[in-house]
C-alpha cells in the first residue's frame, strides 16, 4: 500500500458506503442488557456493587474501634492519609457468619459525597452478568431486614449474588453513625 492512497481525498463511492455504514443503528445495545457489577465475599454470601461505588480494594489494615458504638460502625481507618469510618458489612447486611478470612479485604465506597470503609472477606473483583437474568429479592430477605439488595444475579458458577443498592446501604451507615 502507498503512502500515496491514504492522503487521497475519500471519493463519493467511499463517503456513500461511509454514510450508510454510519446511518445503520447498532444492535440493542449490549451495554444496557450487560450489569457489571464488583463482586465480593461477606460471610457465606456474595454480593456486588457498581464499580463506579468503588474507590478502593486493599488489604485491610488495622483500625481503631469506637467506644460504645453499635455493632455496624466498628471504627476508623487511614485511608491514603484519611481517616475513614468504617463499617461492618456482615452487621449491616445480615449475612450469615463463616469462619474468618485470612486475609480480609477493605473496600472503600463512595456515595453522595461518603467515603466509608467495609471490611468484606473476600474480593472477587469485577462480573459481568446478564439484566435478563436478574431475579427478584426473595420475600424472605425483606423479612429479614436485608433491604439493600434490589436483586439477585446468578453467576456462571452456580453461587448468587445479591446486587446492593448503594443509597440504601448508605442510609444505613448514616444511621449507624449516629
């Protein structure tokens, strides 16, 4: 190929077969039947939240606790030079106990103008899942209280993941802070 054929003005042919490629809309858009969501371990349960919730996955590092503090705010924590409170997931979500991890991991969120700091048991990092595929919360979380999740995905390996919503889990963290 020369040099010469790409410094060509485009002829009438090629801005025809330009403009109708262009005018073709696209497939529905995958984008909108895809949820990507940050998926991570709290007890036995899995759950993911959008990534555009998330500022930070990281070790988790030692915090101070807060004298006589309900069970969900259990202290703070230097993030990157900021002190962060930080809350129990398990407390706040319901989950079922496990064994504790080995190594635990931090995740801070971002919500509204928050930065909080959860320690979560695993992190499994980012999922893609299918919008279709979404199933309703089942009664029996709402009568538990687990009202931070808006639905259930299931996952290529068979494990569900709760899909939590962000406002509501940090309306949580605000009256726990209280």
């Amino acid at each position: 190929m020369s040099i010469a054929f790409l410094q060509r003005e485009p002829d009438a042919a090629d801005r025809e077969r330009w403009r109708e490629a262009l005018a073709v809309p696209p497939p529905a858009s995958s984008k909108q039947e895809r949820l990507v969501l940050f998926v991570f371990r709290v007890g036995t349960e899995r759950y993911g939240i959008e990534p555009a919730d998330i500022e930070l996955a990281a070790p988790m590092p030692g915090f101070h606790s807060i004298p006589h503090r309900g069970s969900s705010l259990v202290g703070v924590v230097n993030v990157r030079g900021t002190v962060t409170l930080c809350f129990s997931l398990a407390d706040v979500l319901g989950s079922l106990p496990c064994p504790a991890a080995e190594r635990p991991m931090m995740l801070v969120l971002l919500y509204g103008g928050w930065r909080v700091a959860c320690r979560v048991d695993e992190a499994f990092g980012v999922s893609e899942f299918d919008r279709s595929s979404l199933q309703p919360t089942p009664s029996s979380y709402q009568a538990s209280g687990r009202t931070h999740i808006q639905g259930i995905m299931p996952a290529a390996d068979g494990r569900d993941v709760g899909w939590l919503d962000a406002s509501s889990l940090f309306e949580a963290f605000d009256v726990a802070a209280r």
